[in-house]
C-alpha cells in the first residue's frame, strides 16, 4: 500500500485519495491556443519514467488539492506541497 503524506492531514493511505493528473500550468491565453496546441495541452501527457510532478485529491479527507513529486518506478514520494492552482486552473 501506497502511503501519501497530505500536507494539511499528515501521512494517510492511498485509497483516500484521487489521482488528479499531471501538474502542469494551464496556457494563459487558451483563446489563442490552435485546436492542434489546445488538444496537445489536454490530451498528451509526458509519461515520465522517474521523478514527476502530480497533482492530488484528498477526497476522503480534507477534499485539498496538493502536488506530490513521485517516482514513477518506485512510488517513492520526495515531497507533497499544497497546490500553488486550484485544479480548476490546472484542467
């Protein structure tokens, strides 16, 4: 079992929590974005193997987005920060 350390409830298991995606910023004039460029931002992910950046839900917890940075190989877990975006920003 994965733990996940939530930074506003502490260390906590896997199961309470929803995988929110990679944490990426979100294009600040999506209007100007190419159908090709906005399809791109959406639907391609990296697909890193070794250390990313995700975005996390404590949905049964605190219900906070964070962003973790994680191994992919490993599920080793080197830190988890409170979201600096709303997942709204990040979609």
């Amino acid at each position: 079992m994965l733990i996940i350390k939530c930074p506003y409830c502490g260390d906590r298991e896997e199961t309470e929590f929803s995988y929110g995606g990679e944490n990426k910023k979100r294009p600040a004039d999506p209007y100007s974005l190419s159908d090709k460029e906005w399809a791109e931002y959406l639907f391609f992910k990296k697909n890193t193997v070794g250390w990313h950046n995700e975005l996390w839900n404590h949905s049964h917890g605190c219900r906070r987005w964070f962003s973790i940075e994680r191994h992919t190989v490993t599920n080793e877990i080197k830190q988890s920060t409170p979201s600096q975006l709303s997942m709204e920003e990040n979609i």
